[in-house]
C-alpha cells in the first residue's frame, strides 16, 4: 500500500525514516582519514613535480598548473549552479543529498584563490600565459581596441570581484542550510530560495566572465560569444560527475543507505549525459560557425589546435567527453547501477580534464616542433593530479565534517520517496 | 481477439462469443493487491484501468518494460547515420557546388542536418511504436459496450482478464477475482 498512495506526497518526514538513522548518515570519528591523506600525499606529490617541472619549461608548468586549476573552479561551480537550481525550483529529490552539492559549492572561493599562484607564476614567467600583459604584444591594433577591458589592473580586480561574490553567495547558502541543521526552522529553505534567485544570474554573468577572462584572454585575439556557455557546460558536466563519484563512495562505506538509492543515481546520471550532450552541443555550435564565417582572428584558436598532435587530444576530447559516453549512457541499466556510474562519473572528470588541457596547454609550445610537448607530459599529470588531490582532500574534509544529510530539509521526504516509474 | 484460438472459446447464454471477464474495485489499493494475486495466477492476457495512473502498477501486473527505447535507438541512429550519407552523395558527389571556398564534402557541414534528422525520425518512431505497441488506434473495443466500465474515466477501477488467456476458466477466474476482493464480476461480450 505504501507504494501506491505514499509516493512522492509525503511532506516533512522527519528523523523516524528508517534511512535517517543517525549511524547511517553521519561518519565515525576519523572516518575518512585514509582517504584523505591518500588525496594530500597525491595533491603535494603532484605539485613537487610540477614544481620540478617549472624548472625544466615554466610556460609548460604554468599551463600545467592552470589545466588543474580551472578543473577544480569549475568542479566547484558546478556544484554551486545546481545548489542554486534545486533552491530555485523547489527540488526534492536531492534533498537527502544536497548536503554534498553544498560541500562542494563551499569550497569555490577557496579553490578560485588558486588563481593567485596562477597569476603570481604567469608575471614571474614573463606572462607566458596572459601574453596581453607583457610587452611585445604592445602596439597590436587588436589590442589597443580592447585596452579598455583589457587591461592588468581591470584584469586582476574583476577576478578578485568574482572570487568575493562567489564567497559571498557559497557561504550565504551553506550559511542557512547548516542554521537549518540546528534550527528546524522550515523558512531557512525559502530564504535560501530567494538568495538563490539573484545569485543564479550573479553567478551565471561572474562566471562567464571568469571564463572570458582566465581562458579565452589567453588568446587576447580570439573571441566567442558561446565561450561562456562552453564554460558552463564543461562546469555542469563535472560538478554532476563529482557528486556521483561522492555519493557512490559513500554508499560504498555502507552509509546513506535507504537515503541514495538507484533512483538518485538514475536521474544523476540521467543529469551527467544531459550535459555530456549539451555540451557537444555546445562545443560543437560554436566549432561550427566559427568554420563556417572564416574570420581569422576566430580561426587561429582551432589552427593553433591542427598543429603536431593536437588533433589527437581534440579527438580524445570528443571521444571521451562525448561520443563514447552518449552511446553507452543511453543505456539505462548503466545508470541506475552505482558501481558503472560511478565508473562514468570519474571517466566524466577525465574527460574534462583533457577538455580542459585542450583549451590551455597549446600556449605553452607555440611553434615547437613538437606543439603538445609529449616529453613533459609528466608535468602535465603532476600539476592536475596536485591540484585534484588538494581538492579532494578538501572535499573529504567538508564531507566528513558534519551530518551527510541537512536533516530537517522540509522536503526529505520526496526524496526518501523518489522514484523514477519508468 | 487473439492469434490461434487454441483454447476454449466460451460463449454467453444468448450465442455471444465472450471476450473477457471484468471485476470492480473501490480503491487503488485494492486494485493494486488485486492485481498481484492475477499477476501471481500467472494471467498473462489482462488489464487493469484506472481513472489515473498508479504507481508501482506495472511491478504489481508483472508487466516487463517495453523494447521501444531499444527501437527508437536504432532508428534514430541509422537514419541520422542515413542522412548523413544523402548530404554526403548530394554535395560530394551528385551535384558539388562550391560554397565559401570550403571542400566539397565537408563532414562540419552536414552535423545540424544529420543531428535534426536523427531527432525528428526518434520522435516519429517513438509515435508510430508507441501506437503500434498499444495497438492503436483500435476503431472498437468490446468494454466500451459496458456502462459500468465507463465508470473506470471516474470513480472506479477494473480487472479485466480476457477469455483467451490460456488460463481463462469462468469459474476458476470468478473465484479468483472475487477473493481478490472484486464487485460486479460480469462476463463482457466480443
């Protein structure tokens, strides 16, 4: 009977669900620790590296590091674009769970202030990364046009600006829903509504901007009007991969049991191919008019990446962060089962690493006989492995901080509930 | 109704040809558990209706899911595949026309046709196999002879186990559906 009427119309189930016994959804003291030296032993063990790396090729290690760098913001934004989605539209499906996107969301400023080492290494290497900064690209008519924006004190305060709201709305979010925790207060979840309604266009404009300004200006010729949306698609794509991976981990510690269930990883990953196709979508519009118009300035972004083997890396990217996990995705048993969505999920974040270090890295080895430099790729798995491992020992830090659930969300029973009947 | 009527064919007093047998119900719950006990007696030809989908009522009938996502994935993918080969003989090969200076069979090109058409035949083939998977549209249908069935678009829900089910008994379905808690158990007319 509970099965028919029960279904997605109980409201304010509270701690007598079976599944919200306390032992099921908060951690054993020191629970975690293993993993987490594992991810700080991985995190300085890649940065000694790339930092051995800095003294072999700087440019090389810098791009490196920045490959790494944007892999963990937009990690970190994406988990904060859904916080904000699901407050926005009331979702209760994620409720026993939300607790992890918001984890993740709160560690976005923090991970953005990597970008200062970013900047600090790129004016010590003679801004090899931000080349509009350094001298010989003085006097370049395209350029001047744009000194406006583009300009180093503009530059450097925008992205202090970025990095303060996003602090400002993280903390404001994980700020209620923590009150909450302690409180019980029902409104705490409105108020988080109404925060989340300005925040998503802030953080929608902020975070274009931020891909404007710390991707594309690396080019400071090229332009894209999608380039913002590109950001966005890669960020959603692997802000979802990074929850699966969580949740299923946790579920293989024998917690949330009953609380995630196949249903939660169905639409998780119903959620992952959405963006694995919006993205391609995407990636693909904007490839596309730029082949089609022909404007220079547009075109050398993807000349620069037909050099040497650099077509290799873009058909790795299409490969892995599209065509292959399309067809297989498809399939629903893969879905549902924790363990091959769990595998998707870190495949997600591997192919958007590459992604990634298709956008940065053909900077560093302009005009070299061999443009990826496949020599020093050693570099390449230091600094994003450093990075990712900084990152995940975070995130094992804020996971195993407090309660895995917000325990009175008024909307925990949905998502005990959930089901997805097809 | 079925293929091969290899089993009984059961008529009514007055000569009729019977389709199926029908039982009422007052709550989804019942309906539900009732389902599970025809599921169980392992009835193979029947159905529930309902005023309004119930959840979990394709477990309680053992109704196996359809292969349509199968179907449309297959025809979605050869037809987009299909189109892409048609711009590609159109353009490369039939009637080459020089446009903006770019090769003549230039895969770029062809992406937002070949992407359309693999959506607009999955929509199709999930339309046309939707219907032709619930053999629709169907002009009649014996229930609709019943007043009490129309019950079922209001307040009412209904058992209905056709006579060419291969376990099919007047008796033995009656006694079935009455201890499965059923009302107005009535024989329906082909």
């Amino acid at each position: 009977m509970s099965q028919v009427s029960a279904a997605g119309h109980s409201h304010g189930v509270g701690a007598d669900h079976p599944a919200l016994r306390s032992s099921n959804i908060s951690m054993a003291p020191g629970a975690g620790t293993g993993l987490k030296s594992a991810f700080i032993g991985l995190g300085v063990l890649g940065l000694v590296v790339a930092a051995i790396g800095w003294f072999k090729d700087s440019t090389h290690a810098l791009a490196a590091f920045h490959v790494g760098v944007i892999t963990a913001i937009t990690i970190c934004l994406g988990a904060t674009f859904f916080v904000l989605i699901f407050n926005l539209v009331n979702a209760g499906w994620v409720s026993t769970f939300k607790r992890q996107y918001e984890n993740v969301m709160s560690l976005l400023p923090i991970v953005a202030l990597l970008m200062i080492p970013v900047f600090v290494l790129d004016a010590l290497d003679g801004h090899a990364l931000y080349n509009w900064m350094s001298a010989p690209a003085h006097g370049d008519v395209l350029l001047e046009k744009k000194t406006g924006f583009l300009n180093p004190m503009f530059f450097y305060a925008r992205s202090a600006f970025y990095i303060l709201l996003w602090a400002y709305i993280t903390s404001t979010l994980r700020r209620l829903s923590l009150q909450q925790d302690r409180t019980g207060d029902k409104w705490l979840t409105a108020k988080a509504r109404r925060t989340s309604a300005w925040a998503i266009l802030v953080l929608a404009l902020s975070s274009a901007f931020a891909s404007f300004d710390w991707l594309m200006s690396i080019d400071f010729k090229f332009f894209s009007t999608m380039w913002g949306v590109y950001f966005f698609a890669g960020s959603a794509y692997v802000g979802t991969a990074t929850m699966i991976l969580i949740l299923a981990l946790l579920r293989r510690a024998g917690k949330m049991e009953g609380a995630v269930t196949s249903e939660h990883f169905h639409d998780l990953g119903k959620l992952l191919f959405s963006f694995t196709v919006f993205w391609a979508y995407i990636a693909f519009s904007q490839y596309f008019l730029i082949w089609y118009s022909g404007v220079p300035e547009e075109t050398a972004f993807f000349h620069m990446r037909e050099q040497g083997a650099w077509p290799l890396v873009g058909l790795a990217v299409i490969i892995s962060h599209f065509a292959l996990p399309f067809v297989i995705m498809l399939f629903r048993g893969i879905k549902r089962n924790p363990t091959t969505i769990a595998f998707f999920a870190v495949w997600s974040i591997a192919a958007h690493v590459i992604d990634m270090f298709w956008v940065v890295r053909p900077v560093a080895h302009v005009g070299a006989a061999d443009p990826v430099g496949w020599g020093m790729i050693w570099i390449d798995a230091g600094a994003v492995l450093g990075v990712l491992g900084l990152l995940g020992w975070l995130i094992v830090g804020r996971v195993t901080s407090g309660p895995l659930v917000g325990v009175n969300d008024p909307r925990l029973g949905e998502s005990l509930e959930h089901r997805n009947y097809v | 109704m079925s293929f091969g009527h290899t089993n009984k064919v059961y008529t009514t007093e007055s000569g009729e040809v019977v389709y199926a047998m029908v039982a009422e119900f007052e709550t989804p719950a019942d309906v539900y558990h009732a389902a599970e006990k025809v599921r169980d007696a392992g009835y193979s030809k029947w159905d529930v209706h309902t005023p309004f989908p119930i959840h979990g009522m394709e477990d309680a009938m053992g109704v196996k899911r359809t292969i349509l996502p199968m179907v449309i994935g297959v025809i979605g993918l050869t037809c987009a595949g299909l189109g892409f080969l048609m711009q590609w003989w159109m353009s490369g090969v039939d009637y080459p026309l020089m446009t903006q200076g770019k090769p003549f069979a230039t895969w770029q090109a062809f992406v937002p046709i070949t992407f359309e058409l693999g959506i607009l035949f999955s929509a199709f083939t999930a339309i046309i196999g939707m219907l032709f998977f619930n053999r629709l549209p169907q002009w009649y249908h014996p229930l609709l002879k019943k007043d009490r069935f129309l019950r079922v678009s209001d307040d009412r829900f209904m058992i209905c186990i056709e006579a060419g089910d291969k376990n099919f008994d007047p008796d033995r379905t009656r006694a079935l559906l009455e201890g499965a808690g059923g009302t107005h158990i009535d024989l329906v007319e082909e």
